[in-house]
C-alpha cells in the first residue's frame, strides 16, 4: 500500500480547504536557515459569518501581517525583562517599586516574576471592554482573585500590568518599549501595535464582533482594544519571518543573527522553568510555555506561545528548529476548535 507523507504545506492548505480561517504563513528553520516557508489564502474572505467579501483581496506572501493575540505576551516580557537588565535589575523587582496600585499589604512584595510566570493571582481576563484610554478604570479595579503564589493561572490581567510596570520603568510608552528593547535589536521590522491604516490590505483579517463588525487591520482582543490597542497582554501585528527572528533569539541564547539581540540573561529567564505552585502539564518560564503538548513533536525541549487568533510559534532552546504558524482562525468566527490539532500535527512534520 502506497504511504502519502504528511507535509506542512498539505496540513496548512487542508486547514484552510476546511475553514480554518483564510489566511496562513508557516516557516521551519533549521539550525537557523529557513527549510520551508508557506504562505496559502488571502487576507480576508468573509464580511461576517456567511456572508463573503465582496472585494479583492490580497492572496497572502511573506509581507503578510497576522494579528498576534496572545504571542503578544513573551515580546513584552522580554522587553521588560531587557529594561530590567539594562538598569542592573531582574524580575525578582517587587512590581510596587514600580506600580504605585502594587502598594497595598496584599500586594506589595508580589515581585514582576509572579506576573510573568501568571502566578501572581489575577483573573484571566479583565471583564470590562467598555473605552479605557489610559486604562484608568483597569488601574484602579484590577486586583487579585487570589492569593499570589498559590496557583498558575494563565492571566491577561497580569500581562496588562506587566506593560504598565514596563512603562513606568522606561518612562515611556509600551510600544516604545517594545520597539527600544526587542523589535529594534531582533530586526524585526514588520512588528508594531497599531499598524496604519494602508497596511490594512497586508493584514489578516480577524472577527466579525458585536458592534465593531469585521475586525481587520485592528486588534482583535476587546480588552486590548478598550485600553488603546497596545496592551501587555496583545496588540501587536507582524509576519512569520519577524517572528521567527523572536523565536531564533531564544533558541541561541540571545540573537536572531550575527547582528544585536535579546542579552543571554534574558533569554535565560524567558527558557527556563520558573517555580509553580502547581502542576499544569507543561512548564512556565517568564513569558512562554515550555515542552506544551501541542509543540512537543518539535522537539524534546521546547519554548513557545500561542494565541487566541490562531497564532503560534516554538522553539528548541540550545536546539536545531524553530517554527512559526500563523492562522487567521477567528475569520469569521471563533467557533472553530481546529487549529489546536493542526498545530500539533505541524509541530510533528517539522520534528521530521
């Protein structure tokens, strides 16, 4: 019987043969040369649910942006982390040095580690998406469920306030920050939070919401939007390239070339497994996962994120690969569950 061979390419274009969004960029690097890139769909094909676009629409090439979600989470964690080694210090930094809200009994020695590892006992997500510029109502509602240190709890909530402790270290900006201490250093040069307008034909269309009907060229994460689009816990926007320079980082210890980078300090903190209270099935370390299931036909040893829009990347750390999947799985809807499946069956090609 003749056996077909299970390709990255095939599993990418039956995912999105089958609905799994319309838009798709897939690269595996290999000892840090690129061993395939794919780029299948376009950028938007639905309007709302059943209802198909009615324009052209670009078809989707290296220069595609994706909305990242969640992947946002370990880019703000290394910057800052970065900002912390530039000043001498680390994550052991209680947040209230910096936060004067972290000043209260309850919280005032929960260090920026517990926020970065979801340890610190907040709730996964902040419920109130009405318009927050400045995120005045987050600052003075967004407090703990629990005690810090007695469960992981994987927390938007905490990253939005680890963006906040990264302005006030920086005294700037997040997006700032992030461009200063990660995206400038790594090259990454498709990568930002909210992208102009006329680069809205080059991004990956997300939602059809509620009152904010189709979601295209905007963050896609309601909470992130209300605080202004560029939040600690998503909000930014870039290619698979770019974020596979992110992923290299990790993997030799700093860069993503021979050029600058993230300091190996970093990149320690961001690879290593932090201590959990508990045992969630994969290892925390400050920033991305470790050895989850879905990445771990990558490798034996793994370092990675998700995100909600249907976004992902893992690499070896001190290894040979690195792989970036970006989906645009929530066009039109989130109904779908799919993509979990298709990312553990790429990660299982490129382990091959």
């Amino acid at each position: 019987m003749r056996c077909e061979t299970v390709t990255i390419e095939g599993l990418v274009d039956d995912a999105l043969r089958r609905g799994i969004g319309s838009a798709a960029s897939a690269i595996l690097a290999v000892d840090g040369v690129p061993q395939l890139e794919h780029h299948a769909g376009t950028v938007r094909r639905w309007d709302a649910p059943g209802v198909a676009s009615t324009g052209e629409h670009a078809a989707v090439g290296a220069s595609t942006r994706f909305d990242l979600a969640s992947v946002t989470k370990p880019i703000v964690a290394a910057a800052l982390l970065a900002e912390l080694d530039a000043r001498g210090l680390d994550a052991a930094l209680p947040a209230a040095e910096l936060l004067p809200e972290f000043r209260e009994p309850a919280l005032r020695t929960v260090p920026l580690a517990r926020l970065l590892s979801h340890t610190a006992g907040f709730a996964p997500e902040w419920p109130d998406r009405a318009p927050d510029p400045g995120a005045v109502r987050f600052r003075a509602g967004a407090r703990p469920v629990a005690p810090a240190g007695s469960a992981h709890r994987y927390s938007c909530v905490g990253f939005i306030w680890a963006g906040l402790a990264a302005e006030a270290l920086a005294a700037a900006p997040l997006d700032a920050v992030v461009q200063r201490r990660v995206l400038d250093p790594l090259g990454m040069r498709e990568t930002g939070f909210r992208p102009a307008p006329e680069l809205r034909e080059r991004i990956a269309a997300t939602e059809w919401q509620p009152g904010r009907g189709l979601v295209h060229g905007e963050v896609h994460d309601e909470t992130a939007a209300a605080i202004g689009g560029v939040s600690g816990n998503a909000g930014l926007f870039g290619t698979s390239a770019d974020l596979l320079r992110f992923a290299e980082a990790l993997r030799t210890g700093g860069t993503a070339d021979a050029g600058r980078g993230l300091a190996p300090s970093v990149v320690e903190a961001m690879t290593r497994p932090a201590p959990l209270p508990d045992d969630p099935g994969f290892g925390q370390a400050l920033g991305p996962r470790l050895d989850e299931g879905w990445m771990r036909g990558l490798g034996p040893s793994t370092a990675g994120h998700t995100g909600f829009t249907g976004t992902a990347f893992a690499t070896e750390p001190g290894g040979r690969r690195s792989l970036v999947l970006l989906v645009n799985r929530v066009h039109p809807s989130r109904d779908s569950d799919a993509i979990h499946t298709l990312r553990a069956r790429v990660a299982e090609a490129a382990g091959r």
